[in-house]
C-alpha cells in the first residue's frame, strides 16, 4: 500500500509539474507579447508563421498532425492521473488566455477545437503506453515530414539559433493551433482590437463543447458522433418473493373485473384527492409493487447501464398496474399505445434519465411492445422486466396476428428517476416534472378513452395527433440532433461559420468508426438516421460552397457552364455508383447491419459489380465524386482543406474496414425472447 501511494504521489506530482510548465507557456507567451500590443504581435508572427506555411499539402498535414500531437499530450496526462479534470480545466484557461491575442474568427474556430481534443482526450486515455507514444510521434515528428516532403524549411529553423531561442520556441508552441488554423484561410485584413464583449461571445464554442461533454458523460443524452448504445433493458425476475408479488397483484385485479372495451388502471398513489378509493391498489398489493419496484434484480439492471456512482429513486406518484382490453381501441385515447410514441416530454432535461419499466404478469403471447429505434421488442410475460427512457424511446406495441392471450394482459408499470448523485437537483427535477406530466396526461386520457360528442372525440383526435407529431421528430430527426445543430447555428451566428463547418461536417465519419469499432448493442435505428442527417448536412454545404464559389456568391450563373466536362463525369459518375452500390447492399448492408448484427448473411454476400471488381466501391465512389468538385480551380482556392478533409475520413474508416478493426463481435441480433431464455 505504501509504495502504491508513492507511486500515486510520483504521478500525481508529475501531472502537477507538467500542468505548471503548459500554464506557465501561456504566461512566458503573454510575457514576450506584452512589450508590443497583442495585435501588432501576432501580425508580426502570423506573417512570419505563413513565409513557412504556403504550401496547401504542408497546410493539410498540419492539420491533422497538430491537434494529434496535442491530443496525444493531453490524453497521456489523463492516463497517467487516472482523471481529465486537469486537461479539461487546461483547454478552459488556455481559451480564455488567448480571448484578446488574436482575431475573433480565429478565436472562434482555436476555441472550439481545442476543447473538442481536451474532450475527445478523455476518449483516448483508454489506449496503451505505446498508443499514446505513436500518436505523439506521429503529431510532432509528422510535422517535421510535412515540411520535408513539401521542401518547405520549418518555422523553427528560423529562430534556431538566436539568443532567445526558448522564448520564442515558447510562444510558437503556445499559438501553434491558431495560426495553423490561420494559415488555411486568405490572408485578410490585420488583427485589429475587439470588445471585451465580442472576445467573449467568441470564446463561446468553449462554453458549448464543455457544456454538452458534462450533459453527454451522464449517459441521459450524447454527442451525435458518439457510439450510442441501447438504453432499453430487459431482464427477468427469478427470485422466488418477487415471482409470488407479481401473482398477488394479478390475482387481485382479476378479481376486480377489468373492462373489456377499454384499458383499465389502478393506481399506486391517487393522482388527486377526488380520485375513487377503488382506482388505487389496496395496502397488501402496494406493498407487494413497491418490494418488486426497489428488488435486487432491478437495482443491479440500473447499475449494468449506468454504474454505481447513480442514485435510484422509486416515481411513486407514476406507478400503476396496467391491463390491456382484448378488443379494439380505434378512435380512443387508447390508440396511442398502438401508435409510435414517446411517453414524455422533457428530453432535454440534463444529466438525469426517467425510466418506465414494463413487468409482465402473465403468458402474453399477443401483444408486443416494439423499439424502432434499437431495433428490439418483447411479448412480456410473467417476470420478464422491460426498462426504457420515458422521454427519450420511441416505442408501440403491436398485436401478434394468430396469437391470441387466453386472459387479459395485465403488466406493472413502474418508474424510476437515475441520476448521478452530484446531480441530485437534476434528478429531482426530472422525478418532478415527469409525475406532474404524467398526472396531467392520465386526466386527459382518461377524459378521452371513450369519447362521447364532437368535442370529446376532438380532444382524443388531438392526444393522437400530437402523439404522432412528437414521434416523428424523434424518428425521423431526433432532438439530440435538433438541439445539436441549432445550438452550433447560434453560435456559428454570434461568432463564425466555420464552428458549423467543423461541427457539422464530420459528424458522420467519426459515428462509422465509433460505431464499426464498439459495434456490441448498439442503438441501430437511431444510428443509421443520424449517419444520414449528417451526411445529408455535409453535403448540402458542400455543394453550396462550390456553387458559391464557382459562380463568385451567385454573381456570376454563366460560370456553371464553364465546369469541366470531366469534373462532371467524376461527380456524376461517382455518385451514381454510390446509389447503385447502396441498391446492392440494401440499406442496412450499407450501414454495417452485417457486421452489427442485423443482417443475417456473410460479409461477401453481394458478387455483382462494382463488387468484386472495385474494392470498397461505396467509399471509392464517393471520394471520386468529391475529387471532381475539388479539380474546379474557384472552389480549390476558396475552400482547399474541405474536400481533403472528407477524403481523409472517408480512407481512415476504409482501413478500419479493410483490416475489419474491431474492439467486440456481436453475436447475431436476436428478439429480446430468445436472450432472455
């Protein structure tokens, strides 16, 4: 124990060192600035970084070679003291040490990717010693080769040998990333003084990327490039008390005389002090549903998706026991369980998850509850447990054709609020906010599960109708995903348009390779839309940038017609192997529904060409289509990293395709029966 304490000590004393010396660059940069303003200083060094940074390919390297270096740096640092608070803090003092030492479009832009490599580092301190030693090479020593290969001397070698060499080799390190960033764009008019005002509305991708990193770590939303996993849970209760609860509660509404034409329902706790004692669950049944609310199987199921550092807590004032009517429901508020729907409203509420959780009482055999989205569904019965997010799975259930249940389907639905314990206030709130939603929509419900006169059956058209409206946003779009994109307009607006370039343009890469490497229960449905929106996005930029710049901001129509016969070819031809390909594969072969799971066939299924004959065709085609927008000269000049930028995703996720780079197989997907077998 002593020496495992030393050896804490050591690291975290080497962490607290090398903290002090990255800070301490910041501050000796500061330093060399401040006998000159800082507008005059960093268009004396921008000017000079260029005189070694004109070369579009040395550009491009820099590109991926210094955030690499840089991120190599920050994720050892979270390794070696098992924490990413240190780096995290780091990117926040670095952007707000340079707010008023350059110019607010390269303030933008420095901010918002250097707290997406501070981010991203607390990814990657997951790798090996050795990893995290290639990548550092890789960044710094790539750099050295950009120079090299190009024929460009490096911007080191000219202050090599001077007398304040370290001081100088001190504030390039310190602006490295701004004024690579710098270097791809035109040059333009000279830095000039901002308001302290305007400073801070620049920095504010920081705040933005910080924000949604603390939202996403909970688990309850995450960034749309993160590999998302299921959040529906099924288990099974086998523990003998609980098996006898649930035959308690059952027998007990049996005994009551559920409704044949309608659903029927008993409450846990009364939703309000006029509502009939023989609408709630007598004392013997309420004790039987809150011992299988807080059971050992369902606490561990919690644990299982979200760790031992969440708190638990019971929604009692949502708990009820739920009984399914054997006949139709068309026209009733009832017809929302059969719709595509999403309990809840509250998605955005952050760091918190609420939970409903289906509990099976019988041997159902008709009636199915489905997730689009994952894609999984489950006949529950006597014991079978059915956990998902209230306000954020899009759910139904479905009749099976040919199976009918002997009795009434009768299930518990339980409630739970999950939320880290610092996030008590949160998880309040949630638990609040859903029992209070959950209230007012039973009064409307049940106001509107037989409707009687024109206004009756207006208001259950309306139940129905928002039911699906609401669903249909999270299918098709997603609120994350909604939330996502106006957040970086607004910021884009208030600062630069290239934050929404970054951020919305690679989107789609970084989910193929997070993905394709994680693969094990994935959430298919909600991966395959979101690959699309953000595809589509891309884009849709980027061939509004090339007709902006080929027509000189739409200036200048005749221009089309001088686009090259054979930049047309490419595009065209490009991508119309790429749909053919698609056509191939079928959609889910294209969105790696083989190496998921989900598509029950061998890798080399499809013979026909362009398989067989091109390898990689999907890819290929693409970057062809890309590489013909690229050779229009206007388009290269305005924009010369974008189409080099997609192309060198679209090769990373080739090699990890090629090499089949994986972290776990999944076995082929089953229904939720057969795992629960």
């Amino acid at each position: 124990r002593y020496q495992s304490g030393k050896v804490i000590m050591a690291r975290y004393g080497l962490c607290v060192v090398a903290a002090a010396a990255v800070l301490g660059t910041g501050v000796m940069a500061a330093t060399t600035a401040s006998s000159v303003s800082h507008e005059a200083n960093w268009n004396d060094l921008s000017d000079k970084f260029r005189k070694y940074h004109s070369d579009h390919t040395n550009i491009f390297f820099h590109l991926i070679t210094t955030p690499l270096g840089v991120l190599s740096v920050l994720s050892l640092f979270n390794k070696a003291t098992n924490s990413n608070i240190f780096t995290k803090a780091l990117a926040v003092v670095y952007c707000l040490s340079i707010m008023d030492k350059m110019p607010l479009h390269i303030l933008a832009t420095t901010s918002f990717v250097s707290t997406g490599i501070a981010m991203a580092a607390a990814g990657t301190a997951s790798l090996s010693y050795l990893m995290h030693v290639a990548m550092f090479v890789v960044g710094y020593f790539g750099q050295d080769l950009a120079h090299f290969g190009t024929g460009e001397p490096t911007f080191q070698s000219s202050y090599q040998g001077e007398s304040n060499f370290l001081e100088q080799l001190t504030e390039h390190t310190y602006f490295l990333l701004p004024l690579v960033f710098e270097s791809t764009m035109p040059p333009t008019s000279k830095f000039v003084t901002a308001t302290q005002t305007q400073q801070m509305i620049h920095v504010m991708p920081m705040l933005v990327m910080l924000g949604m990193y603390f939202v996403a770590v909970t688990g309850s939303l995450t960034f749309p490039w993160q590999f998302q996993r299921s959040k529906v849970c099924i288990v099974r209760l086998r523990n003998q008390q609980d098996l006898k609860d649930l035959a308690l509660i059952r027998a007990w509404a049996m005994s009551k005389g559920p409704s044949k034409t309608t659903s029927t329902h008993w409450w846990y706790q009364a939703p309000n002090a006029e509502t009939p004692s023989d609408h709630c669950l007598e004392k013997t049944q309420k004790e039987a549903f809150a011992r299988i609310a807080e059971c050992e199987t369902i606490q561990n199921m919690y644990r299982d998706v979200f760790g031992d550092n969440h708190d638990i807590e019971v929604l009692e004032g949502m708990n009820e026991v739920y009984v399914s009517s054997p006949h139709t429901v068309k026209n009733t508020s009832d017809e929302v369980f059969y719709t595509r729907h999403i309990d809840g409203p509250y998605y955005f509420v952050p760091f918190a998850s609420c939970y409903r959780m289906i509990i099976g009482l019988d041997a159902n055999e008709e009636i199915t509850t489905k997730f689009p989205m994952v894609p999984t569904e489950l006949a529950a019965q006597n014991g079978d447990v059915l956990a998902f997010d209230f306000h954020r799975e899009v759910h139904y259930i479905e009749k099976n054709h040919g199976k009918v249940n002997e009795d009434f389907r009768i299930v518990l639905k339980v409630h739970h609020v999950v939320y880290p314990r610092w996030a008590i206030v949160f998880g309040k709130l949630l638990g609040l906010l859903s029992t209070r939603y959950n209230r007012a929509f039973r009064s409307l419900f049940l106001y509107t599960i037989n409707p009687n006169g024109a206004f009756n059956r207006f208001a259950a058209w309306n139940v129905i109708f928002w039911t699906k409206v609401v669903h249909q946003l999270e299918e098709k779009f997603g609120y994350a995903n909604i939330g996502y994109l106006a957040i970086l307009a607004t910021v884009a607006a208030c600062t630069d348009y290239k934050v929404f370039l970054l951020g919305s343009s690679f989107v789609h890469y970084c989910r193929y390779i997070n993905t394709y490497y994680h693969r094990a229960n994935v959430a298919y449905g909600n991966f395959k839309r979101d690959v699309l929106i953000y595809k589509t996005v891309a884009l849709l930029q980027l061939f509004s940038l090339y007709l902006l710049a080929v027509t000189k901001n739409m200036t200048d129509m005749s221009a089309l017609a001088s686009i090259g016969k054979l930049d047309l070819a490419m595009v065209i031809g490009g991508y119309a192997l790429s749909v053919y390909t698609t056509a191939q594969l079928g959609v889910d072969g294209t969105y790696f529904g083989i190496e998921l799971g989900f598509v029950k066939a061998s890798k080399n299924y499809v013979q026909k060409f362009p398989y067989g004959v091109i390898p990689h065709p999907m890819i290929l085609s693409q970057c062809v289509a890309m590489l013909g927008l690229y050779r229009n000269p206007a388009f290269q000049a305005a924009w010369p990293y974008l189409v080099p930028a997609h192309v060198c995703f679209y090769m990373t996720h080739m090699v990890q395709e090629h090499f089949d780079i994986y972290k776990q197989r999944p076995s082929l997907n089953t229904n939720a029966a057969e795992k629960l077998a």
